[in-house]
C-alpha cells in the first residue's frame, strides 16, 4: 500500500510538576512509530501565544514531527496515540492531537495562516474543528477542556508552513569544531545563516560546547550562527528561545 | 523582583536578575529542553513552576501560596 507523507502534532498533555512533558510524550510517539511504521523526521517545537486567557502549562508551545503511513497504518497510529495520550497524559490536561496526509490538505494557506494566528491571537476550539475539517484534518479532544486541539493544529499548520519552530533536541557531534561545509555535507542541516546578515565565510569554523540546534526556515533546517572574530559560534538557548 | 501578580518584574533576558531572584521553592524543569539558560545554574527561567507571559513570566509558586518574599 502506497505510503505518504504523514504530520502529527499533539498539544496540552501535562501539567506543572507531572513527570513527563509533553515534548516527552510526542518523542515515546515517534519512537512507537519508528519501531512499527516508519521513519520520524525530528520533533520540533512551536511556541504558541503566551496569553492571560490561555489555559496552558507553562510555555504554551507544540510538537510536530511527520513520517510516512498508509492508510490502514494511519488508523492505527491514530489509535495508539489516542490511547497513549490519554492513559499518560497528566489528569488535569486538555489534550489534543492533530493527524494528517499532506496530500489531503485542501489549502495549504489556509491552514497556515490558521497555524501564525495561533502565535499572536486568542483562538478557540470552533475555529480549530472548523479549519480540521475544511482542511482534511483529524482533530480529538483528550481529556477535560481538550483545549489542546488548538495548539495541535497550529503544531501541524506551523510545521507545514516549513517557516517556524526549532529542533527538539540536539544534533551531537563528537567534535567541537567544524567547518560550516561538513555540516552541510553530512547533511546535519540544510542551511547556516549568520545572525547580522553578512554572508558565510566558508573556511571560518564553527565553534560550540554543547549539541546543535537548528530552525526551521523556508523548510530548510537552518543552523544560526554569529559572528565572533575568529569563528562563528552557534546562537545559543537564550536567543533561540523566541523561535 | 516580583509584582503583586507575581510575574518577575525584568522580562525574559535578565539572566543575572534571574539567577538571583532564585528562591528555596526552585524545581529544575524536568524537561531539558524547555530550560532556557544553562542547567549548570540556578535560574527563575528554569524552573519548573514559572509560566511564561507575553513580557515575563510569572511564579507559580507565589500564586499559589501569596507567600511574601523579601528580596
């Protein structure tokens, strides 16, 4: 059976203090996957609006990753995940998960300037099972308010877009120097951009201490990076905070 | 450091502020990857019980027992 690109977000599982994140849970998600259907691409991460009258945890952001079903595997992923949220997920969260074919999305627009409001407007539950079904996109609730529907969809809206969210996780080199070229080569990532403009200096190396982190921008994984006098140096966890 | 609703009075990007705005009641996030600053220090911007606003963030804990801390 013919096997096609597949995103999945999940949203609002936890709860201050429980013993897993939500970040956590979608990685036990992809790894399932991994074992029994497919290959995942990595989680990212997508910081939603931070509002009075949003009901969440404590940072308001959702998990996306994709890989590759077929229709029967679809349900069934669909249905451990379902499963899985809800014996998991923390008693007083408000899950929601988002499936979807790419190629059933409707309007690709659509949905992503439903996923950018999600960043910067108080959206509601109507509006997200409205945009769900306009678009082709398995929506549920899990638990209580269920609330997390609206961020599950914009997970999926924001990771389509190709031009939002960073890496869960990290790329680990068991080197602390590189050339931007073999980072592209061995294809840890797509794209290195230094923050001020200036163009890359391909024999300038990359320093860093910790693993790599990369951005998503024009669906490309681009590596941040500034300029120091000597070589570039990653952005670290403080700038990319805001992405 | 903190107003009467609790959120810390320096925003986001005040790492030093944060690192002494630490207070006994400090959990470590248990997800590494929402911590913000290094897990190598003790940082409000780590903390399991600070939820993030617009501007800041507010304390969690304070919320939750209007306790009065005197920085």
């Amino acid at each position: 059976m013919e096997k096609f690109k597949t995103y999945i977000a999940i949203d609002d599982t936890d709860e201050i203090g429980y013993f897993i994140s939500t970040g956590e849970i979608c990685e036990h998600i992809a790894k399932h996957i991994n074992s029994n259907y497919s290959k995942t691409t990595p989680i990212t991460r997508h910081q939603l609006y931070l509002h009075e009258s949003i009901a969440y945890t404590s940072h308001n952001s959702s998990m996306c990753f994709t890989c590759q079903l077929n229709p029967q595997s679809f349900e069934e992923v669909k249905a451990f995940i379902l499963e899985y949220i809800t014996h998991i997920s923390a008693p007083s969260s408000s899950g929601g998960v988002a499936m979807v074919f790419e190629k059933d999305i409707f309007q690709n627009k659509t949905l992503i300037d439903y996923g950018f409001d999600a960043k910067n407007k108080v959206l509601n539950k109507d509006l997200a099972y409205r945009i769900a079904k306009e678009q082709n996109v398995f929506l549920q609730e899990i638990k209580n308010e269920g609330n997390g529907i609206i961020g599950a969809l914009a997970g999926v809206a924001l990771r389509l877009s190709g031009n939002d969210g960073r890496l869960r996780g990290k790329i680990t080199l068991d080197k602390r120097v590189i050339l931007p070229e073999e980072l592209l080569v061995k294809g840890f990532v797509d794209g290195i951009e230094v923050v001020n403009g200036k163009a890359l200096i391909a024999s300038k190396k990359i320093t860093f201490d910790d693993g790599l982190k990369w951005i998503l921008k024009e669906g490309k994984r681009v590596l941040l990076v500034e300029d120091t006098q000597n070589f570039y140096r990653p952005l670290g966890k403080e700038s990319l905070a805001v992405f | 450091m903190f107003s009467v609703n609790n959120e810390f009075m320096f925003g986001k990007m005040s790492f030093e502020m944060a690192q002494k705005s630490v207070c006994e009641k400090f959990i470590l996030d248990t997800d590494e990857e929402e911590c913000v600053v290094s897990t190598d220090t003790s940082s409000c911007y780590n903390c399991l019980y600070r939820k993030w606003t617009q501007q800041s963030f507010v304390c969690i804990q304070r919320s939750r027992n209007e306790q009065k801390y005197s920085f």
